[in-house]
DNA sequence: TTATTTGATTTGTGATCACACTTGCATTGA
DNA sequence: TCAATGCAAGTGTGATCACAAATCAAATAA
C-alpha cells in the first residue's frame, strides 16, 4: 500500500515539489489572480463558476473557492442575485484606491529604500533594460508585457520592505485596480507614446542614494499617472455623454 | 409551481430579508470572524474542517469555503501539512501589524475627522458613556464587552472616512490582530486598571474639534497600549526562558 | 403590436461521496 | 527496552448530485 506513497515521495520527486503539492485550488486562484492584475477581464463583466470551471478544464468546486477568496479581497464583487462580477469603475472609486495605493506602496517603498541590499538594487536596474528592448521593437506594442515588467520591477521593490503586512495589501489593491491599469494603459496607447521607463530610472536612481523621500515621491508620480490619465478620460466621456 | 416561490417571496418575508438571503457560508464566515476578532481562539491553535462544522451545526461544505476566506486575508494560516491555524505571536509580526495599523487607521482617522457630522460625533460621545457604566461593576470585569465596545467605537469612525477601500483593509487587520489583543488585554487586566475611556475621549475631543492631526495622535496612543504592553511581556518571558 | 405569464434553462448553494495523504497507536522485531 | 513497521482513524481536496432561485424565451391574451 505505501508503495504508491513511496513512489511519489521517492527523491526525485521530492525534488520537483519540495514543499506543499499543489492543489487545483491554488491554481484557480493564481490563474485568475494573473488575469485580474493584467486586466484580462473588463469592469462589470459577470463571470459564471460553471463558465470558468470549463475554461479552467476543472470542475465547479476549485472555482467557487476561488472565486470565494478573490470576492473577500474585494477582486471582485458579489451582487445580490448572488452572481459575480468584476467591479465597475467610477471616479470616486479610482480616487479611493489611488488615496490607498499612494499611501500604502509609499510606506512600502520608504522602507525599502533603506533595506534594500545591491543585489537587489542590481536586479531593478536590470529591468529598466527591458523598458529599452520593448522600446526597440515598437511595431508591436505589447501591453501584456508592459504590464508583466511593470508589476515585477514594482513587487522586487515591495518584496525588500520586509512587512509581511503590507504586502499582501499591496497586493489587494493591485487586484482591485487591474482592471482600471489595462483600460488606461490601452488609452495611453491611443495618446501616444509614454515613459515608464523614465519614472521607473527615477525611482531606481533615489533607491540607490537611499533616499526614502525622493522614492516615495518617484513612486507617487508614477502610479498616479494612470489613474490622473483615466479619470480625465471618463470626465470628458461623462461629459460627452451628458450633451447627448 | 411558482406558487412555492410566492409563498417566500410575499411582503412579510421579503421585509425580513430585504436583500440577498443569508447564507450559511457569511453565517460561519461571520461567525468565525467574530471569534478571531474577539480572541476567541489562541495562536497557534489548529482548527479542521470537521471539527468546525459539528460545532457550527453545519456540513464542511461551507466552513472550507469560510476558512479559505480567512487565509487570503491572512487571518489565518495554511500549515504544509494543509492543515489550519490561528498564527503565532512574534515580536516581529506585531511590530509589523502595529506599524501598518498606525499607517492605514491614522489615515482612516485623519480623513474622518473632517468628515464626521454632528450626529456622528454624538454618538461615540455616547459610548463613552459605557466604560463608565462597566467601571461602575468593576467586581466582574467583562472582556468580551470591552473587547465589543472598543471595536465598535473604532468603527464607528473608520465608517466615516468614506473610502470604501480602506475599510475592509482595517478589518483585515483588526482579524490579524484579534488573537494578540485579547492576550494583551487579560495581561492589562492582571496588571492592573488601565482607562481606555481616556484615550477616547481624547479622540473624540480631537474630533469634535475637526482637529485631524490631533486626532491621529490620540489614535497611535490607543491602538500602540496593547502592543508595547504585550512587547515588554513577551521580551520578558524571551529573557526568563534564555536564562533557564 | 405590446404586455403578461408560463415553462425551460441556467446558476449558486449545500450535502455527500471517493480518494490520497497525514497522524497516531499498536504490534513486532532486534 | 527501544526502534521500526504496519494498520487504522482522521483530514483535506475534488467531483457529483439535489434543490431552490434567478434568468431568459416563447406563447398567450389584451
């Protein structure tokens, strides 16, 4: 009988899932967190567990937790008929989580000015690398990728804090604005051409002289260009809409 | 057929539960929360699926979904072994909660002091009241009212800093928190006599004064109590078992 | 044509079952 | 006596089923 236990914690197999297999669950969840960050869905889309139980090739009981887990964090909204969806966006709500987003990744950042060691500062200084490469091959803008660089060179950052509270808060709020990021970054695009590569060296540059307030104030501006960006974007469509 | 469903749906019944059933998952979800808040269970203490759905007369069906709810928000934790667990007490994860709830609640009170509205502020006056009414019957001193009333008057003004956003982040502190506080308070209670009537009041009065800074002052005074009291007590046992 | 109702489909929720893994205890061996 | 082995109870995870509520569509009546 423990033969079948033997064969699957037999060393080899030890090695390749050293700590904690992991459950279907788990993958749910990381699968729709992924998808929630990158803005894969848009605000007020409804999503059906049976829906994503398919899409996800599992069945229903993996995704209801999931999706139990992601509507806690406030990922994502449960609505009285006891259907989900993504939450919409409204103005008040953009200034909320930026009013959060300001104050909690700044502390963050603060702290991690001053705790960072030089392998991790190299790290981060390799990403602004990236931002040129992506900027050589223009023709196609990849949005995805942006989105993936953005958020490692951000959470490396978040990671030297060293406040096991903090972070996952900043991961809340990164889950609860995604679905704003994609629509602004997508309307950056439209508007033309946008560094983030220079916000990003500048938040590099302060790290490096552990410079906790020039970090934070890099931080600010660069966070808040999205949201300053969409929110002028929906005033002008709100009043667009309003003279028809 | 729909005769059934108009029989649940008739006025009576839908003006006892205006919106949205109850369902037994928020039940345990709230339940269990409650207990966390409220100490009820002690770090460190294992909790399973089973042995929380006998207690909560209820199938496990949704006490995992109500504890996996409590992971993400780390509330609790997830052992290797899958099991679940009320986190230990260290000192740096106390410093850790402490720092972001002087961090996230003083800006909660801070913008809630410009915001509050007279009938607001005349009812947490109103609470101070009741510590006078328990200090009255010192001969049995109530923990679990202590511990109610003191959330209850935090939350009475955290509600009125209007972000929607920030809330729910206080809430998940005060749940990580909850099992450190009740053990600090019974060592207050062994200690001897300590007024948190007095730093509510100094609250209030800061307030009613529209006084923000003041305000977040008296704040970090009253939540800080309980951890550096719970801090020297747990340096001291550290020091006591090191000379053993 | 339009509004109402009836029926079928879809959906979330809770319960139960099957399986794999862990844990603890008792038995066996040196 | 002590360590190791084997068995049994307990536990989490995922799948499936049953049921009630909601949603949608077609058919009927005005």
């Amino acid at each position: 009988m423990q033969k079948a236990t033997a064969d699957k914690s037999d060393p080899i197999a030890a090695q390749l899932a050293p700590v904690g297999r992991e459950t279907v669950q788990d993958r749910v969840y990381l699968e729709l967190r992924r998808a929630l960050i990158g803005g894969l869905f848009e605000p007020s889309q409804v999503l059906t567990i049976r829906g994503l139980a398919d899409a996800l090739m599992t069945s229903t009981m993996p995704v209801r937790e999931a999706l139990g887990r992601l509507i806690t964090e406030k990922a994502l909204e449960a609505l009285p008929n006891r259907s989900v969806r993504v939450p919409p966006i409204t103005l008040e709500r953009m200034d909320d989580l930026l009013r959060a987003r300001i104050l909690i990744e700044g502390e963050a950042i603060a702290l991690a000015a001053t705790r960072m060691t030089p392998r991790q500062i190299t790290t981060i200084e390799s990403m602004l690398g990236e931002w040129d490469e992506m900027r050589a091959l223009k023709h196609k803008k990849d949005v995805d990728r942006e989105v993936t660089l953005n958020q490692a060179f951000h959470f490396e950052i978040y990671r030297a804090c060293g406040s096991a509270v903090l972070i996952p808060m900043i991961e809340s709020l990164w889950l609860q604005s995604g679905p704003c990021i994609r629509v602004a970054i997508y309307a950056f695009s439209d508007a033309g051409e946008v560094d983030t590569a220079h916000y990003h060296r500048t938040i590099v540059k302060a790290i490096a002289a552990q410079d906790a307030k020039g970090a934070r104030d890099a931080l600010v501006a660069d966070i808040s260009r999205p949201f300053t960006f969409l929110r002028s974007k929906l005033e002008a469509e709100a009043k667009k809409g309003q003279s028809v």
